[in-house]
C-alpha cells in the first residue's frame, strides 16, 4: 500500500508544474542596472581608462550582446519598456520622461511575484515620474515601485562626494536573509551612479592619469573634458564593485550556479550628445548576461535586442507566459544557443525613438514640448528622422539647455564664443539638426559625419525609412499615424519645477490634457 502511495504522489510530481524537481529548474533572476553608463566604458566592448572587471567577468561566464539597444535613451521611458515589455512608443505617457505612468500597465517584477518568486529591488527603480494616473497625484496603484518592494536599509561611506550612500549590495543581502526558505527570487539592483553630480577631480585622489581617457570625436580634446570623464569614470567602476559583491554574496550562499544575472544599463553616460539624444552612445548599451552551466561562455552574440525584450524573457526563464500587453521579443534562443555571431537572420535591426525628455522647450504657446524623433540602427547604418528640426534638441537655450545634465563639459561647451574654432562641438551637441540624419556607423561610430544629403546614400537611406515606417505602424506609432502631437500634451508631473522655470504660477498641464483630450 505504501508503496503504490509512493509510486503515485512521485507520479503527481512530475506531471503537476511546482512540484519537485520541476520547482527547482526555475533559476533565481538578479537584473544589475547601471543609471547613465555608456556602452562603451565597460572593459568587455573594449574600454581601456575604465575598470571594469567585474562586468567583464559576466560577460566572460556567459554571453555578452553587440547589438543591445534601450529603445528610448532616458531613464523612465528605458526603464519603462524594461518593465513593461512594450515599445515606448506603444507606453502613452510613459513614452515621456517624469511621467504620471498610468495603472493600465503591468511590470514584470509583480507577474514573477504572483508565479511564487520572492522579488524587490533596491537603489534606483523605474523613474523618475509618479506611478499614478493623472488623477492620482501620487503613487496610485501600487504601493511600492515598479520594480519591486523596497529595501533600502543599509548605507555606507561613499569613496567620493557625488556616490550615493546607498548600500546596494548590503541590501542584496538583506534581501537574501529574508526570502523564504525554498523559494526563487527575482531581484532588481539599481545603482545611482554614474548619474551626476560627480565630486570634481576625484580623479586625482584616485591617482589616475588623464593620459589615459579616451575623448569622443564630438568633444574638444583638453583637461576640462578629460577631467571630466576620468571622474565619471571612478562612478561606472563603483557600480561593478557592487556586481562583484552580489557575485560573491551568490557564491557564498551557493546560488550562483542557478541565477540568471544580466548586467545592463540604462543609456548612455550624463554628457552633452549622448544622454537623451538619438545617437549611438545614447541608446547602445551594455548587457552581459551569466547563467551557469546553461550559457555556453565567451560568446559575443550579434542579434538586436531591445529593453522591450527583457521582460518576456525573463518571464519565459521563469516558465510563466508572457502578459498580452508584452509585444518585446524573448531571447532566450540567443542565451541558450552553443554560437555566438547572429543567431537569429531577422533580428537584424533596432527601432528607436524618442518624445518629450525634460522641460524647458518651448514652441509658441506651447510650453514643455517634445523634440520627437525616431530611429532606425542596422549593423552598418543609423537612419534619424527629426519631426520637428525647429525645436531645440537639448531644449531652449534660453531655459538652460536642460535636456542636458550640467557639468564641467557642459559648462565649456556653452561658454564657447561663434568665432571659436571649437564652436563646432558646441553646435554638434545642441544646434539645431536637419529632418534626416544619416550615419555610417561602422566607418564613423562617434555619428559626427551626416550622410543624408549625399547623394550617394539615397537608396540607403529610402529602404532605411521604408522599414523604419513600416515597422512603427505595425506598432501603432501615434507619431507615425499622424496622431503624435499628443506626446506634447501629456503631463509632465513636475508641475512646480514647470511653473517656476515658465514664471507661470497657473501653469496646469494636467488641466490643459484633459481639456485637450477629453473623450
């Protein structure tokens, strides 16, 4: 009798999903985000002046991406398409930065919650913005972050001012003290750096030598601009000293083996023509990924993929289907294929864009405006079509420039006079730009050579915007229908900020959507 009983509960295990062996197939999930770092300051794509060992080291144990784009190169609308799984042009108000981002959507983290994962995150979560309808006025339909339950507790003493205090490993580890016995875990670190400001010269009490910085071809080449990036740089490698530390917390706890890492971040670094900005450095970014023994290592995968992308495929590692809402593409073919190279033949391009980022553009009466654009990046060429070239791409000089951070580079860069030889930098990060750019990124990756008026290129750059536009109306691109004015009119949540910066204390962009849009 026994026996039979036995035979037949072991039976029921292997047939019913959850139980036994099939629980323990499910591999914990630890996604790493850097906020600003660009692609190119990691040791794996080739950075020699930033250290970054332990990114290296994923990328070495697993299968690092060529071709990884984050579809909107801002911080909530990047973070946004990771969460939700969908194209930003495809998120409504969340296309913008500092949205009210509406309770229409979900995010992956509370999908692998109600699957049985153990999930938080610490640091920096999706934002900024309120998640709340425009009704709410706060934090409307969830309690906690988009990208988890918090835990915040833990700081330390930061090597330089600038570095937040945020112990984000040590809240790894809090996090691990309290997940239940049993279960997986899905965990979402996000360091604050290298987001600016930085302590000035750090640099020099890290001993570094400004010899050794690399300056892009859109920069002019002195010590205010290496300074500058040698102190970023100290803050990409503060963000791999707490890789290396969740990587050795794993290894202590013998969990290591059976997590899935991915190691990423959100857009490129806090500079002029990079941040924000429809170019290369802006939205190529990193992602090593690491998963035991089921990633063959050292491979370079050359398939795009997108921020869209995670999401289900994080869901489908977990084995839990993907929400309706996703339209990103899993990659989990790519991660668990025995090549590197193109996996994939049709996965051979990235759609990209961009709306409103932050205040301070204006056109007319319309205040707060978007400089919208879209994108298309091959393995050879980038295609950037500019809806309204007679905005400000970094905003209104009169407002600051304020879809650029300030910084020392920021700083020389807008104190050049028109008669300087190097006022040509100064017009390549916030002159106005034409309605198509063109760029051979392949011959020229810092995008400073606009090919588009060549007539040489002209087939290129008409089948570049034959699936550029055929690929946004398949997603219903409202910019692309004829409908994207709308992007202008979402409200930014920083109403305040908005009012003083306008010297307009009835400022209400709330009000002024709804009447615009009402149904």
């Amino acid at each position: 009798m026994r026996a039979r009983l036995f035979l037949a509960l072991s039976t029921f295990a292997l047939l019913v999903p959850g139980i036994a062996a099939g629980a323990d197939k499910k591999p914990n999930i630890l996604f790493l985000i850097a906020d600003d770092a660009s692609r190119n300051s990691f040791g794996a794509y080739g950075s020699t002046y930033v250290r970054t060992p332990n990114f290296d080291r994923v990328a070495k144990e697993g299968v690092l991406f060529a071709n990884a784009y984050n579809c909107n190169p801002k911080c909530a609308p990047a973070r946004a398409c990771l969460l939700t799984g969908r194209y930003s042009w495809q998120l409504e108000e969340a296309c913008n930065h500092n949205p009210f981002l509406s309770d229409k959507w979900v995010f992956y983290p509370y999908l692998l919650e109600e699957s049985g994962y153990f999930m938080g995150f610490t640091g920096k979560g999706w934002g900024p913005g309120i998640w709340g309808g425009v009704d709410s006025g706060k934090s409307g339909f969830l309690k906690d972050n988009p990208a988890g339950h918090p835990f915040q507790e833990k700081k330390l003493k930061a090597p330089y001012a600038g570095i937040s205090n945020s112990d984000y490993a040590g809240n790894f580890e809090d996090f691990l003290d309290q997940k239940p016995e049993g279960k997986r875990f899905c965990f979402w670190l996000g360091t604050k750096e290298p987001h600016r400001g930085y302590e000035k010269d750090s640099w020099k009490k890290a001993g570094r030598d400004l010899d050794e910085v690399t300056v892009q071809k859109f920069y002019p080449d002195n010590a205010t601009i290496r300074g500058d990036l040698a102190d970023y740089a100290l803050e990409v490698e503060w963000y791999d000293t707490h890789i290396g530390r969740c990587l050795e917390l794993l290894e202590s706890r013998g969990l290591l083996e059976n997590t899935v890492i991915l190691a990423t971040s959100d857009h490129g670094m806090p500079f002029p023509r990079v941040k924000g900005q429809i170019y290369d450095e802006g939205f190529h970014i990193p992602l090593a990924v690491r998963w035991g023994e089921k990633i063959k290592p050292g491979r370079v995968v050359t398939d795009f993929v997108n921020f869209p992308d995670v999401a289900p495929t994080l869901l489908e590692i977990a084995g839990v289907k993907p929400h309706a809402q996703m339209t990103g593409e899993s990659f989990l073919k790519q991660l668990l294929a025995d090549r590197g190279g193109r996996i994939d033949p049709d996965r051979d391009h990235a759609l990209l864009g961009k709306e409103r980022h932050d205040i301070g553009r204006t056109d007319g009466d319309l205040l707060s405006v978007a400089y919208p654009a879209r994108a298309i990046r091959t393995d050879a060429f980038l295609l950037v079509r500019n809806f309204k070239p007679d905005r400000w791409p970094g905003g209104d000089p009169e407002y600051g420039l304020l879809n650029c951070d300030g910084s020392p580079t920021k700083s020389y860069l807008t104190a050049l006079a028109e008669d300087d030889p190097e006022f040509r930098f100064y017009k390549m990060a916030f002159g106005k730009r034409p309605a198509e750019e063109l760029y051979d990124v392949e011959k020229d990756p810092d995008c400073v050579h606009n090919l588009a008026g060549n007539p040489e290129y002209a087939q290129i750059k008409k089948r570049l915007w034959d699936r550029l536009e055929k690929g946004l109306t398949a997603q219903g691109d409202p910019r692309i229908l004829g409908e994207g004015d709308i992007f202008d009119y979402y409200p930014n949540c920083r109403i305040d900020r908005q009012q003083k910066l306008y010297n307009r204390s009835d400022w209400d962009p709330v009000k002024i959507f709804k009447e615009a849009f009402a149904k």
